[in-house]
C-alpha cells in the first residue's frame, strides 16, 4: 500500500557538516526519511586519489560518527538515511555502515548500496567527448584524470530504496534526486508524471544544504536577523501523494524558515531558473509561488518541469598541478604600503629563482582580496599578505611559502605570523554521457 504523505528530513547539507541537527530531527521531528547530502565536485575526486593511494577509505571520514550519532533512533523509529556518503567507495561504506550497526547492537540491519556512478571505464574510451566548460576534447585531461562520477537521478534512489534496507549507501547522485528518490518509492509515482517530479526536484533543491533553508548562509546583523543561529536547526518537507510540498522545520529549533530564506535557497548556484538541469527533469522554477501558511511553515506551489535529457552529467576529476601558498600580517601604520613591497619582493625573488607560474596572485586580505584593487577604499590599520602560485611544479610550490617566510629577516618591518602550504590542486570539468552507457545496479549489504 502506497503512503499519502512523506516527511523528509536533511540531515546534512555538506561533508563537514553538524550532527546535532540531524540528531534533533530524528529524535523530535517526526520524520519517515532522513537525507545525508556530504558530496561536492571535489570530494568524489578526493577520495578516489585517497583511495588509490591507500591514504583513505575513499568513503566520507565522517561517516562512522555520523552513523552512530543517528543509527540506534532510526533503527527504533524506522526511520530510512538516504546518503552519498559513500562517495568514491560506497560498497566499502556499507560495510562500514554495518559495522557500526553491529557495535550499536542494532538488530536484523541492512544496508543497500547504489553502484554505477563510477564511469572511468566508460570515459577512457572517448577520449573525443567534449568538456562543456573548456570545449577542448576529454583526451586533454584523461592522462590525468582522477575519477569519472555521472550523477544519477532519483529513479536509482528509489530503485535502492524498494529493498527496505534502513540505509541507502550511494556514491555520486544529483542532489535533488536523493530526496526525490524516497518520493517516488513511498508514492509510487511513475518516473514520467513530470508535474510531480517538478514540485518533489524544487523541494530537494531546497533541502539539499540543508541549514542554508533555515537561515544559514542567509543572516546579515540587522538586515536578515536570524534568531538562535548557535542552535541552527535543519529543515525538512512535508510531501503528499498529490505532489504538495511545504518546509518547515522543529518548534523552538534555531533559525527560520520563511519566504526570504526559501527565495534565496531556490536561486542558490543555479543557472537558468527556467531550466535547471537535473538526471530527473529540466526544473523550470520561473512560477513557483511561495506562501507563508503558518510560522515556519512554507508551502510550495507552481514548479513546472520538461522533460529529462537523454544524457547524464559527469563530473571528471583530474589532477591540475600545485598550490604553494604563503602569509604574512602586517599592522600599524603604513601596514598596507609594507604589505605591498613585501609582495613585490616575493614576486620578484620567484622570478630570480627562475619559477615559472600558470597564475601567481598576491593579496591583501582586508583590502582586496575578494573584490580586487578599488579607489576609495580606506586604508585598514592591518593586513595580512597571501601570496599564491599555481605550477606543474612542486618545487615552484614549495618556493613560494619559503620566500614569504624569509620576509621576515629580508623584508619590510613588522611582519608576523607566516604560514606556509603547498597542496595537489583537483580541478574538475564535466562532459556528457549517454544513459545507456551508465549501468546502474543495487546491492544489499547485511550487518554480521
């Protein structure tokens, strides 16, 4: 028997995200489903070099202690997690998951894995498809490509789901599509009735950063006061078997949930309103109404959507040389003329050294480092100098901090506090792949 109404919780809404919220949701706010969104572009590749090199699970570091923070109250509650914190190895992160289960004493506990996101395979074969960023041909970063992730859609999700394990491991999916994905198992909506998919891909959209909705990223003292922000607590939707959706959060949890919050979720990193691309639909949000039906309460009406592209989005993972970084503080009075020779001198001393740079910057943070040179600006009583260069070179990496440091013997008065890094730099760009040539399975993982 299908359900008539679904409440979807975020749990997470980044890697590094707070548990306490998710904790909080799943303890008093009665909800069916809780979502962990903890991939960017970046991490996937992350862990897939981690990985490789034995360095790392390949799945999010957080994912035990998250696991444990939860487990035991959805376990007696029967509460579904839905979760990508598998990343680069989501069969590995079930196992993990069980493990877990298996510490916590929770009984008769399976976990379902997601598998085919992973496309290395697919790609190393075309090297002729073209990066939509760059529209040069993928052989140009294939050499060093790191991973190949197409993000799948909800259809997946829900694929997993119909096993009736307790966790839903995947690796990369769309992030709307791990909310959505519940929405079509509990509903059993057809995978073609875009009226509903629009209305379910805005709801996760708005979920998928999950304090973002409740006043996070969104506060500005005195214009945009969002109360109890230390106690920030995460949204959830309120979904029916109609397509209605509304989203609120906990009584008395911190932030806020209204029409401002929720416009400026909507908007976040998109493109086209009127087209937002996901595996599942074109989301076209240019008439979604938004309407206040009781405090922190806001129901979502009018999203439209055109049906989905015969391709999925892959986000290729490459290598793309190193990050040497250095910093020095300067304060007092003529901090700023003294930061500025002191750039000038590392940026001549790389020269002299005979390194090479694809892009070499020198900033002041607290004057124009975020927005760049401008006239007018006053003059702050302290800065701090970054100087940053981008090489093929480790050796020109590791070159830049050390000429930072030897300001403090060989350059102007004052400087203090230096810090040095140099780091691999994982670039991403992404190309476009034929759903056929991405074969999705399921497995079902079981606690010893």
């Amino acid at each position: 028997m299908k359900r008539q109404r679904l409440r979807i919780g975020a749990g997470a809404g980044f890697a590094g995200d707070r548990w306490e919220p998710a904790v909080e949701l799943v303890e008093r706010g009665n909800i069916d489903v809780i979502v962990f969104e903890c991939l960017a572009e970046r991490t996937i590749a992350r862990e897939t070099l981690a990985r490789l090199r034995g360095d790392g699970p390949g799945y999010s570091p957080n994912l035990e202690d998250r696991l444990r923070a939860v487990l035991p109250a959805c376990a007696a509650k029967g509460i579904r997690i839905v979760t990508n914190m598998g990343a680069a190895a989501p069969l590995p992160a079930a196992h993990a998951a069980c493990a877990v289960a298996a510490e916590l004493d929770v009984r008769d506990f399976s976990c379902t894995v997601l598998i085919g996101d992973d496309v290395r395979d697919q790609l190393t074969v075309r090297p002729e498809l073209t990066l939509l960023e760059s529209g040069e041909p993928l052989e140009t970063i294939l050499p060093r490509m790191a991973s190949a992730n197409a993000y799948l859609g909800a259809n997946a999700v829900a694929e997993a789901m119909a096993s009736g394990a307790l966790v839903v491991m995947t690796g990369r999916v769309a992030d709307p599509s791990l909310f959505v994905g519940p929405m079509l198992q509990a509903f059993g909506w057809s995978y073609d009735d875009y009226e509903k998919l629009a209305q379910a891909t805005a709801a996760g959209h708005l979920l998928e950063c999950a304090g973002q909705v409740t006043g996070g990223y969104f506060a500005d003292p005195g214009v945009k006061d969002v109360p109890a922000l230390a106690q920030l607590g995460f949204p959830f939707a309120d979904v029916t078997a109609a397509g209605d959706v509304t989203i609120g959060k906990i009584l008395n949890a911190g932030g806020r949930v209204d029409i401002a919050t929720c416009s400026e979720q909507l908007l976040y990193e998109i493109d086209d309103p009127a087209a937002y691309i996901t595996p599942d639909c074109v989301l076209d949000m240019s008439a979604i109404s938004l309407a206040e039906v009781a405090p922190d309460r806001i129901q979502l009406s009018g999203a439209r959507a055109t049906p989905r592209t015969p391709s999925y989005k892959v986000s290729v993972g490459y290598f793309d040389g190193y990050l040497g970084e250095g910093q020095l503080s300067y304060g007092g009075p003529g901090a700023v003329a003294r930061a500025h020779l002191a750039g000038d001198i590392v940026k001549e001393r790389l020269s002299i050294r005979g390194f090479s740079f694809d892009d070499l910057r020198i900033d002041l943070i607290g004057l124009d480092s975020l927005h760049g040179p401008g006239k007018g600006r006053p003059e702050p009583y302290e800065v701090r100098l970054r100087v940053a260069g981008r090489s093929e070179s480790r050796a020109a990496a590791e070159a830049v901090g050390w000429e930072v440091a030897a300001l403090y013997t060989n350059g102007p008065s004052g400087g203090a506090g230096d810090f040095s890094s140099v780091r691999e730099i994982l670039a991403v760009q992404s190309v476009l792949l034929e759903r056929d040539l991405v074969p999705i399975s399921v497995k079902q993982i079981e606690a010893p």
